[in-house]
C-alpha cells in the first residue's frame, strides 16, 4: 500500500529526516516509536503533504501512486488520513458543515453518489456512537472550545466518517486519560478491515496494550534504526532508548 | 473657510430649484432648510482634510454636474414588476423607494393600529408634531456638511412611527432602488421614531437596476423612547459605479435596545456615518457590520457612540474581507460623558485582507471621561489561518473551498447578529454566494422579496 525510499526532507535548512524506507501492506499496523525530535511528527506531516517541509531526496508510493506529486486534499480523497497530534480549531466552520464538505468532495474525485442529507446524517449518528462522541460536540464549530480528550476523539470520529484505506494517528495517546484511551483505541480496532492499513505514531507503549502492532519501528534521527514485533515496544518501555542509542554506536 | 468649486455648485442649485424644492413639503422640513443652507455655507462637504474623511475624499464626486433626482425620473410603479425572481419572498411589510422617492401604494400592507409607514413627503405634512419634536434633533446640519446638503434638497423618503406600546412583528423591508438611465444624486431622508415600550425591525436594502452613475446622500434619523426596540438592518448590494454616504442618526431613550447591522457586499464607494447616542440610563446597543469587497471597492464605517448617561452599554463589531486592490476605514470613536458612570463600552474590528494590494486603516478612539467604566477596543489585520487552510485540505477539501469556509466562518459572526431567523438565513446564503462570486442582481431580492401584491392591485 505504502512504500517509502530513501526519503529526506527538511525546515528552515534543516534536515529532519535522513532516508527513511518503510513499507505498509494492507491490513497491517505498524507502531513508530521513537525519541522526541526523532522526526516521527515530520515523517507524518511530510506523507500528508504540509507545506511547510520540503523534500529533498527519495520517493513515496502509495497505491502505486506518486504521494509527493499530489497536493494535501489529493492525497486525502486517495485515502490517506491523519489523526492531527494538535487539532486547529476553525471557529465558524460547524462540524456537519465540515465533515459534509469533506466527504462529498473525496465521493466526487473517485466518481461516486454523493450522499443525500438524510443518509449523511444518518452515517454521523453511526460513526458517533463508534466512538463515543457527545452529540453535541458536532454541533458546534470545528474544535472550538473542545477538550484536548475531546479533539483526539473527534480525529478518530473524522477518520471513521471518511473510511480511509491508511490512517496515520500522530501521537493520538498524548494527553487522553486513560478512559479517553480505550474509546480511541476501541474506534481504531473497530474500523481494522483486512483492506485498510494504520500507522501510530506514538512515544509511550501503553496505546499499543489496546492496539496491537503487527511492526514496531523505532525512528532515531531521521532514520528508521529497529523493526522488529510487537515485542520491540515492551523492550522499550521497560530500557527506554538509550540502548538502542548504544547499539547505533557499536 | 472657503468653498470649493463643487459647493457653490451645489448652493447655486439649491438657490434655483429652491421653489420647487419646498413646494408641498412640510413646513417643519423646509424652516428646517435655513439653517442647513447656513451651516452648508460654512462647511461645504468634506474633504479628506476635515479629520473624519481623512481616509475616503468625497469631495470630487459631490457637485452639481450631476442631475438631481426630484423625482421618480419617469418610473412608474409598474417598472418595479421587473423585479422580481423566483425566489421566496421574506415574510414583510414591504416598502419600495425608487431614486430616493416613495413609491406610491407600495406600502398597501396592513400595519398594526395606529403605526404609519410610507413617505417621508406626505406623512411628514400629517404629522407635524412628530416633525416638530425629532427632525434634526439629532441629525444636526451643523455637524457635517452632507447632513446639511441633505437637509437642504430632502425631498422624499421613507417615515416610520411605532406609537406606544406597539409591536411591529414582521420587518419592514424598504427596498431602495437606483435606477434610469441618467446620472443622478439622491438626497433621501428616513425618520423612524419607535415610541415608549414599542418594538420595530426595519430594513433597508441599497441596490442599483441600471448602470448610471449614482451619488447617494441618505440620511436616516431613528429614535427611540423609554424601553423601546429597534432592530435596524442596512443590505447594501450596489454596482461600482455608485457613490453612497449613508447617514444613520440614532437617538435612544431608557432603557430602550438598539440593534444595527450593516452589510456591505457590494459597492463603489460607501462611507456609513453611523452616530448613536445614549441618553437615558440602562439604554444598550449592539452595532455590527460586515464589508466584503474586491476590485476598486472602497468602504468607510465612521462610528460615534455617545455616552452620555450613566449604566448605558454599547458593542460594535465590524469585520471586513477585502480582495483585489479594495480599500477599507474603520473609525470607531466612543465618547463617555463625565458623570457617565458605570459604562461598558466594547469595540472590535477585525479585517482579512486577501492580498497584497488590499489596505485598510482602522483607527479606534476612546475619549473617556468617567473613571468607573469599562472599555475594550481591538483591532487586526491579517490574512487566512494556514493552519486552519492545511487542515481542512487534508481532509480531502481543496483549496478552493476551504477558502470559502473559512472566509466565511470569519465573517460568520456578524451574521449571528441578526435576529430576524429568517432574514439571518437569507443574508448567510448572500454571504456564502458572495464569497462564490456567485451574486448577482436576482440573488438580492432573495432578502428584499418582491413586489407586494398590494401594489399591483392598487394600480
């Protein structure tokens, strides 16, 4: 589904990732771990296409599509969705407004129906109890005023409106307690078909006790530096980096 | 000081068609003429040396070269059933002006006992007292030259009175219509007076039917009593070639509410000069407008409440979104009188200039001279979130669109503000469409509806 070589990219002058190959077959979910400022929120940032990095070597294929030559709302209606670590709050953009601009316009680029207004609000109810938003919340403006649970939660109510083939979930644990955890965690398992792919980008393991990793990669400056099992992400909670770092020089 | 060129222009105009001008008018409006002739004589219209106009100059556009509009310039009544769309009409007691003079029998709907609505010409002569008691009583030709310009050529225009205790439930829509085929100033005047504890909502909409250049000079007194509620509404959707200076005088009681809400959507040059006075104690106004212009448009809010009692309130909020090369003027000047004690004054102007060659000056003035109040004003300028613009796109929304939701989620806070829920939802999908690029002549008589059937049976 999603296949990265030798890729580099940078902000201000600066370079964050330094060749990054990885591959994401259907069905399967990867973990990446990794130190703060590793790169994994760029690595996130750059697949989804954020203008704000620039890529200076190396390719991304996705679906045997060029990633990096589609402009960010392409790569989205190809089915490429990420779960934002920091949500924007769009005051004066409703929820229902949103989702249904959004929805409608991937249905349109792949050719298909639009949905009628019943049958939408008909999937938000659905998705809504998927995990377990207030109804309320999607009546308001987009993020407004919402708590930093109730974001995360409303990234993972996006994501199982628009059904993406690969979902990348940058540090979505980050800031959920624990009940706010099991309910993302639960959305996440429920939308895993054998046709859709998931990466978390996560710096703790105690998301990947709800979520089971098929592939943990541990990121290390710019550099994917350890894949292994899900076995890798208990190593690591319980030795922290540094070995991984003391390995590298030896 | 010395008159222009222009304005003796003007003065030898009034000085010619002064006859005709005060032919059949009430006697209070024409006593009314002497001091403006006076106070025109002292100040001529503004240039843009006078402070106030420092950002729009008007000067060049007001002379005599233009025709004067005395009346309805060969329009009959039934010219107005061309205006009409399919489109659904907002439940109203509608008005039309054309040219700045009342259409005859155009307001055959029934109104509660007791209130009139109709021309500002015949009811002023009825009503003397009411003349008597309210005209210029605010709107004072001393102030500023186009008041006395106005107050000189007023001829016509729209008279509202909401006697005690009335409440006038549907809105009084008064479409004004600038039309024909030559080159015209208009020189309308509005009085709306809601009495003790009666209610009004009144709008006005500005449009243009034919391509003539038009120089507007409006003057709209509104006043209202002791726990009174006037909810005013100015929609402005007029071609670039016209010219408006949009005076709205308000006057307010205790305790008495005053809602205005100004869209401009379309224009060539406006400048609203919009004064509010609060003088009796608990009187609260909200005052809140909304600009969204592109190419050469250039539009001036000028505000000045007057605090002159203790325990008053009084919000404004203007935001504008400029495209193109459009200019635009925020001037928000808030007077508390020494012992207006216990004032809350709040002011906010917030602008999205689109590109680079968009300009706005926004200029807050606070002249406070109490010391138990509360003041806040602000102030920004800035450009489409790219936060907000990346979010949106990744989730699969173009680039396009988001642009439209987030201009329009930033002008969504003004539409709010009114509280007619139909009339919200008209402006809204205005609003929306002008964002589009998508408006045009028809879609604005989505608000202003069509011509009543009252009128087509009364010819």
């Amino acid at each position: 589904m999603l296949k990265i070589r030798n890729l580099h990219a940078m902000i201000d002058g600066k370079e964050i990732l330094r060749g990054i190959n990885l591959d994401i077959k259907a069905g399967e979910i990867h973990a990446i771990m990794g130190p703060n400022g590793s790169g994994k929120s760029t690595l996130a940032s750059v697949l989804t296409g954020n203008e704000a990095f620039e890529v200076v070597e190396g390719t991304v294929e996705f679906n045997g599509k060029d990633l990096l030559d589609m402009s960010p709302e392409d790569r989205a209606r190809e089915g490429l969705f990420l779960s934002f670590q920091y949500p924007v709050e769009i005051p004066g953009v409703s929820m229902t407004n949103f989702m249904r601009t959004a929805l409608n316009e991937q249905k349109k680029y792949r050719g298909e129906d639009i949905l009628s207004a019943s049958d939408f609000l008909k999937l938000m109810r659905d998705r809504k109890n998927l995990v377990d938003i207030d109804s309320d919340l999607t009546n308001r403006s987009v993020n407004e005023g919402f708590s930093g649970g109730e974001k995360k939660k409303n990234e993972i109510f996006q994501m199982a409106m628009l059904d993406p083939k690969l979902a990348i979930l940058d540090e979505t644990d980050s800031g959920l307690d624990i009940d706010a955890l099991r309910i993302v965690a639960n959305g996440v398992n429920k939308l895993r078909r054998p046709d859709n792919a998931t990466i978390l980008i996560t710096h703790y393991q105690r998301l990947l006790d709800y979520i089971i990793p098929d592939h943990v990669h541990v990121l290390f400056n710019g550099r994917i530096v350890k894949s292994a099992g899900k076995e890798l992400a208990h190593k690591l909670e319980e030795n922290g980096y540094d070995w991984i770092k003391q390995e590298l020089v030896e | 000081m010395n008159l222009s060129e222009h304005d003796i222009s003007l003065q030898t105009l009034f000085d010619k068609n002064r006859a005709f001008i005060e032919k059949g008018a009430a006697s209070g409006v024409n006593l009314a003429r002497v001091k403006a002739a006076e106070a025109f004589a002292l100040q001529g219209i503004p240039s843009n040396k006078v402070e106030a106009y420092k950002y729009t100059n008007l000067q060049p556009w007001f002379k005599a070269g233009f025709e004067q509009a005395y009346g309805l310039n060969g329009y009959s009544a039934d010219d107005l059933k061309t205006f009409e769309c399919n489109v659904h009409e907002l439940e109203a007691h509608t008005i039309f002006t054309v040219n700045g003079k009342f259409v005859e029998g155009s307001n055959g709907d029934a109104l509660p006992d007791g209130v009139v609505a109709g021309s500002f010409s015949e009811l002023s002569k009825k009503h003397p007292e009411i003349i008597e008691k309210y005209y210029g009583r605010l709107a004072k030709v001393e102030a500023d030259g186009f008041i006395a310009l106005n107050t000189m050529f007023a001829m016509d225009g729209v008279f509202i009175y909401v006697p005690k205790n009335k409440v006038v439930e549907k809105p009084i829509q008064i479409v004004n219509v600038l039309t024909g085929p030559s080159d015209l100033m208009v020189n309308q005047r509005n009085l709306i007076v809601v009495e003790e504890n009666a209610q009004a909502r009144v709008l006005f909409c500005d449009h243009t039917l034919s391509m003539s250049r038009f120089l507007v000079n409006t003057v709209t007194e509104g006043y209202v009593a002791e726990s009174g509620m006037l909810d005013f509404y100015n929609l402005q959707n007029q071609h670039n070639g016209t010219v408006q200076v949009g005076g709205y005088y308000f006057d307010q009681e205790g305790k008495s509410q005053l809602n205005a809400n100004y869209f401009t959507l379309h224009t060539g040059i406006t400048r609203n000069n919009i004064f509010s006075r609060l003088g009796g104690e608990h009187a609260e106004n909200h005052i809140s407008g909304l600009y969204v212009i592109d190419k050469n448009q250039h539009v001036d809010n000028f505000l000045f409440i007057d605090h002159a009692v203790p325990d008053c309130e009084s919000n404004e909020l203007f935001k504008g979104v400029m495209d193109d090369a459009s200019t635009g003027v925020f001037t928000g000047r808030i007077l508390v009188a020494p012992d207006a004690q216990r004032t809350n004054a709040y002011q906010s102007n917030n602008n999205l200039l689109l590109t680079d060659s968009a300009k706005m000056n926004s200029r807050p003035q606070l002249e406070i001279y109490a010391d138990d109040v509360k003041c806040s004003h602000g102030a920004t300028v800035g450009q489409l979130d790219e936060n907000a613009m990346f979010y949106l796109r990744a989730r699969g929304i173009s680039k396009e669109e988001a642009n439209i939701l987030l201009m329009y989620a930033f002008a969504y806070e003004v539409i709010e503000k009114i509280k007619v829920p139909s009339l919200k939802e008209q402006i809204r999908q205005l609003v929306e469409k002008r964002f589009r690029g998508e408006l045009d002549k028809c879609d604005s008589c989505v608000v202003c509806g069509q011509l009543g059937t009252n009128l087509i049976k009364s010819n």
